[in-house]
C-alpha cells in the first residue's frame, strides 16, 4: 500500500516531468514556426512574379509632344526598344507632357510612352510650359534625359559604340564633373569646335568625353533644353528656372548656364571619326521637318 503522502510525492514527480516535457514540446513548436516561416518567406521572393522593392529612380525619361503624334510614336518605341536591351536595370521613370495633340491620338500613345506621370493641354501653352512641367513638377530623378517627339535613337546604333550603355555613361560623366550641366545625345553643328578632350573613371570604364563652353555671345551657341536629346543634372538645370514661353528663352537659359560657369559635354561614343564632333559621336538623330515652337 502506498501512503497518502507518498502519492502526494509521486504525483509532484510526475507533474515535474510533465511540465519539461509540456516545456520541451512548446519550443520545439516555436523553433518549427520560426523555421516554417524563413521558408515560407524565401519561397514568397523566389516565386515567378515575385519582385524586391524599386530602387528610386535615377533618370527620368521626359517625353514633350506638340501634336505630332506619329513621331512621338517612332520615337517612344525606339527608346523602349533601347532600354529593354541595353539599360534595363536603369531605374528610372518616365514622364510625359503633351500640348495640343487630338484626344484619341494621345490615348492611343499612352500605352506606347507607357508614362508614370503625364499633364496634357488640349491648347498650346507656349514654348516653356512643357519643360517646366516635365522637368520640374513630374519628375522626381538627380537625372532627367530630354526627349521631344522628334529625336530618335538611332536604328542599331549600339552596335557602333564603344559602351552600348549610353544613359548609364552620361550620368556617370555628370557625377564626375560638376561644371557640367549636361551630356548631349544628339549631334549639334554649332558645337563642333576643337576642344580638349577630358577623361573620366566610370563603373562602365574609362570614359573620355569632350567640353564644350558656351561664349555667352547674343546667339545661342547651343540649346539649353529645347533641342532636345540630353541627359541634364536637374537640380543645376532647376537653378535657371521657370523658363519663359518665348523663342528667346533658350537663350536665356544658356547665359543663366554661362554665368554659373556650367558647360555641356559630348562623349566619345565610338573609336572612329572626329573625337571632338558632337555629331560623328551622336545616338540620336532629327527626325521632324520643323521646330516644335514652329507650330
């Protein structure tokens, strides 16, 4: 026979025992969870469809269009076409102001500029407007790559370039010289001077690129926003702004440029031609008959 007091001991003993075990159990549940979850979540990451969030964008791509809205199209796909090939890790966004142009039209273009942000006028607004907006209310990149309707990247240009890359090469080369305000794409005559050719260490590689100073004479000797196909430093660019919806804007700008000291750079894009011609070292090339502000 087992006493009362006995069994009162026992029955401690067992409830000791039970309480480890009920202990042991409840951590080892705790430690399957934590590991359950890590691989639910690595799972979630890894599965089709699943993306990290963005990083901010860096360039902002911004499209003006004045009704004409075949070329905005052509020159839309082409830069799409580019970006997916050879500048898809590029963070960026894109933007896009249009004046004038026919409602469907423009709706139809939507889903070809595939904008992140867009402001429309269905009336002209005047020559600055655009640029304002774009630039300095949609856009929110260091970065901005001016792109009217009528500058198209050039068919299979990459394929004739020392760095295919040019987007990524032009903000690189604005990061290391901060007397630039901005990198040209486009081939301007006016700017075919012999200058000195500079160089630069870039992620990409040795970069070599040439200045072009602006004279601050009554002409403009090189656009500042309206002829379209650069990659600007838009918080310089912002320091010369708003601009005036008139032709003699542009000039403005450039002598605002020329004040503080700030010049634009072509860079040297292929192993071939002159080194020191924005035009033999262009990507993009005019495709519209007349000037927007011809209108």
């Amino acid at each position: 026979l087992v006493s009362r007091g006995q069994r009162r001991r026992g029955c401690g003993c067992d409830s000791d025992g039970t309480r480890k075990l009920m202990l042991r159990s409840q951590a080892l549940l705790l430690l399957c969870a934590a590991v359950l979850c890590c691989v639910m979540t690595a799972a979630l990451w890894s599965a089709p469809g699943a993306r990290a969030p963005p990083p901010p964008p860096l360039v902002c791509v911004a499209y003006v269009s004045t009704a004409r809205p075949a070329y905005l199209n052509r020159t839309a796909l082409a830069m799409a076409a580019h970006l997916r090939r050879y500048e898809r890790l590029l963070p960026r966004e894109v933007v896009w102001v249009d004046q004038a142009t026919h409602a469907g039209a423009r709706e139809a273009l939507a889903a070809v500029v595939r904008a992140d942000a867009r402001a429309v006028a269905s009336q002209p607004r005047g020559y600055g407007w655009p640029f304002n907006v774009a630039f300095f209310s949609l856009c929110t990149a260091p970065y901005v790559l001016s792109m009217e309707e009528d500058w198209e990247v050039i068919a299979g240009v990459e394929a004739s370039l020392l760095e295919p890359r040019f987007i990524w090469q032009a903000v690189y080369v604005l990061r290391s010289d901060p007397s630039l305000l901005g990198v040209l794409l486009r081939g301007n005559p006016q700017l075919d001077i012999a200058t000195a050719v500079s160089e630069c260490d870039t992620p990409l590689g040795r970069c070599r690129y040439v200045v072009h100073e602006y004279t601050g004479s009554d002409w403009c000797a090189w656009g500042a926003y309206t002829n379209g196909a650069a990659v600007y430093d838009r918080r310089r660019l912002a320091s010369c702004a708003p601009w005036a919806d008139s032709l003699s804007a542009e000039c403005v700008v450039s002598h605002c440029a020329h004040e503080r000291g700030w010049r634009l750079a072509h860079v040297v894009r292929r192993a071939v031609g002159n080194e020191t011609s924005s035009f033999d070292q262009r990507v993009v090339e005019h495709i519209g008959r007349r000037s927007t502000h011809a209108l």
